[in-house]
C-alpha cells in the first residue's frame, strides 16, 4: 500500500503533477487523482503545503483508484478543508 504510478513529466513543455481531490461526502475517506498539467497553459489550481510528517500516524485515501496511506497531521485537515 502507498505506492502511485504515474507518468513521467515532458521537460520540455514545462509540465507539473496536480493531486485533484474529488468530490465526496465529508463522511467518507479523502479520493485523489493525480494528473498532468502544463504551467504554461496556467491550470487552476491551489495551493497545498505538505510536510510528511511523522510515517507511524497515517490516514488512509485513495489515488488514482489506489489505497494510499499518508501521514495524518499534515495531509488529512488541510486535504478535508479543500474537499469540493
């Protein structure tokens, strides 16, 4: 469990990795897909700081359709905050 794949980033079109999260209840665990977006077409977006924390104290989510365990005390309140 905890590992995403993903694709490579092109260099050369300036691309970066954008972690949407999905829309849910607030009930239910935090889903995420990450994608790819360019910065020069300027993707909308805000912006999350994340700092991983201590690894024995995690939550679960899911990205890309994946589990995934993240560390609670930084991910999990901001990451719910934003949900849609």
């Amino acid at each position: 469990m905890g590992e995403v794949k993903y694709d490579e980033l092109d260099a050369k079109i300036n691309q970066i990795r954008l972690l949407e999260l999905l829309p849910d209840r607030w009930t239910e665990e935090i889903r995420c897909e990450l994608r790819i977006a360019a910065l020069d077409e300027g993707p909308a977006s805000q912006a999350l700081s994340y700092v991983w924390g201590n690894p024995q104290d995690t939550v679960e989510m899911t990205v890309n359709g994946a589990p995934f365990k993240a560390t609670r005390n930084n991910c999990h309140p901001t990451a719910t905050a934003f949900k849609p």
